[in-house]
C-alpha cells in the first residue's frame, strides 16, 4: 500500500509540475493546485500516526499528533490564497491583453 500511495503521490507531483512549467496561465494554475494538493497528501501520509485517543482530549491513553493535521490545514489555506492571486492575476491578463498565452502579454517582455 506504501508504493502505490508513494507512486500516486509522485504522479500528482510530476503532473503539477508540468503544468506549471507550460506558458499558458491557466494551466499554470491548475499545476499550482496539483502541486499543493500533493504536498499536503504527502504530509497527512507521512505525519499521520493512529493513536488510541484522539487528541485535545482529557481521556488517557496514547494520543494522534495533532501537528500534521494543523500543517495541513495551514497549507491548505496558504494555498487558496495563491491560487486566488493566479486567478486575479488571470483575470488581469485577460482583461488587458485578451489571451492567456504567457508568451502574448505585451508588458512582460523586455
């Protein structure tokens, strides 16, 4: 089960980074959504240990690590707001050069 969580996770990692790596905007974005779903699956996988207890309770016994779950609500919510930025900066693109091709928006270049 190790591998195929390891195997999926990289695949998703891969597929995001491609996509950021591509000219057009809005693909750019969907790879940036990818890459930061992946991360946060990776810390759940890797910080998650299955206590008796759940945590911030008073009953006794071994308790789950509340860390990772505090990570990745953190990055979840970091992420969001970057992706939001992407997309304001989308849809300024749009708007100003009417295309979502990197390669077309007239200030970019030198």
């Amino acid at each position: 089960m190790e591998l195929v969580i390891a195997l999926t996770l990289g695949l998703i990692f891969g597929v995001g980074v491609h996509q950021m790596l591509r000219r057009n905007v809005i693909r750019s974005a969907m790879g940036l959504v990818l890459v930061s779903n992946a991360v946060n699956l990776f810390l759940i996988h890797c910080g998650a240990y299955r206590g008796i207890t759940p945590p911030y309770t008073t009953i006794e016994g071994q308790s789950s690590d509340p860390l990772p779950q505090a990570l990745v609500l953190t990055a979840i919510v970091i992420g969001m707001g970057g992706f939001s930025f992407v997309l304001a900066m989308l849809y300024v693109f749009a708007l100003r050069d009417r295309t979502g091709d990197m390669a077309n928006v007239s200030q970019l270049k030198h």
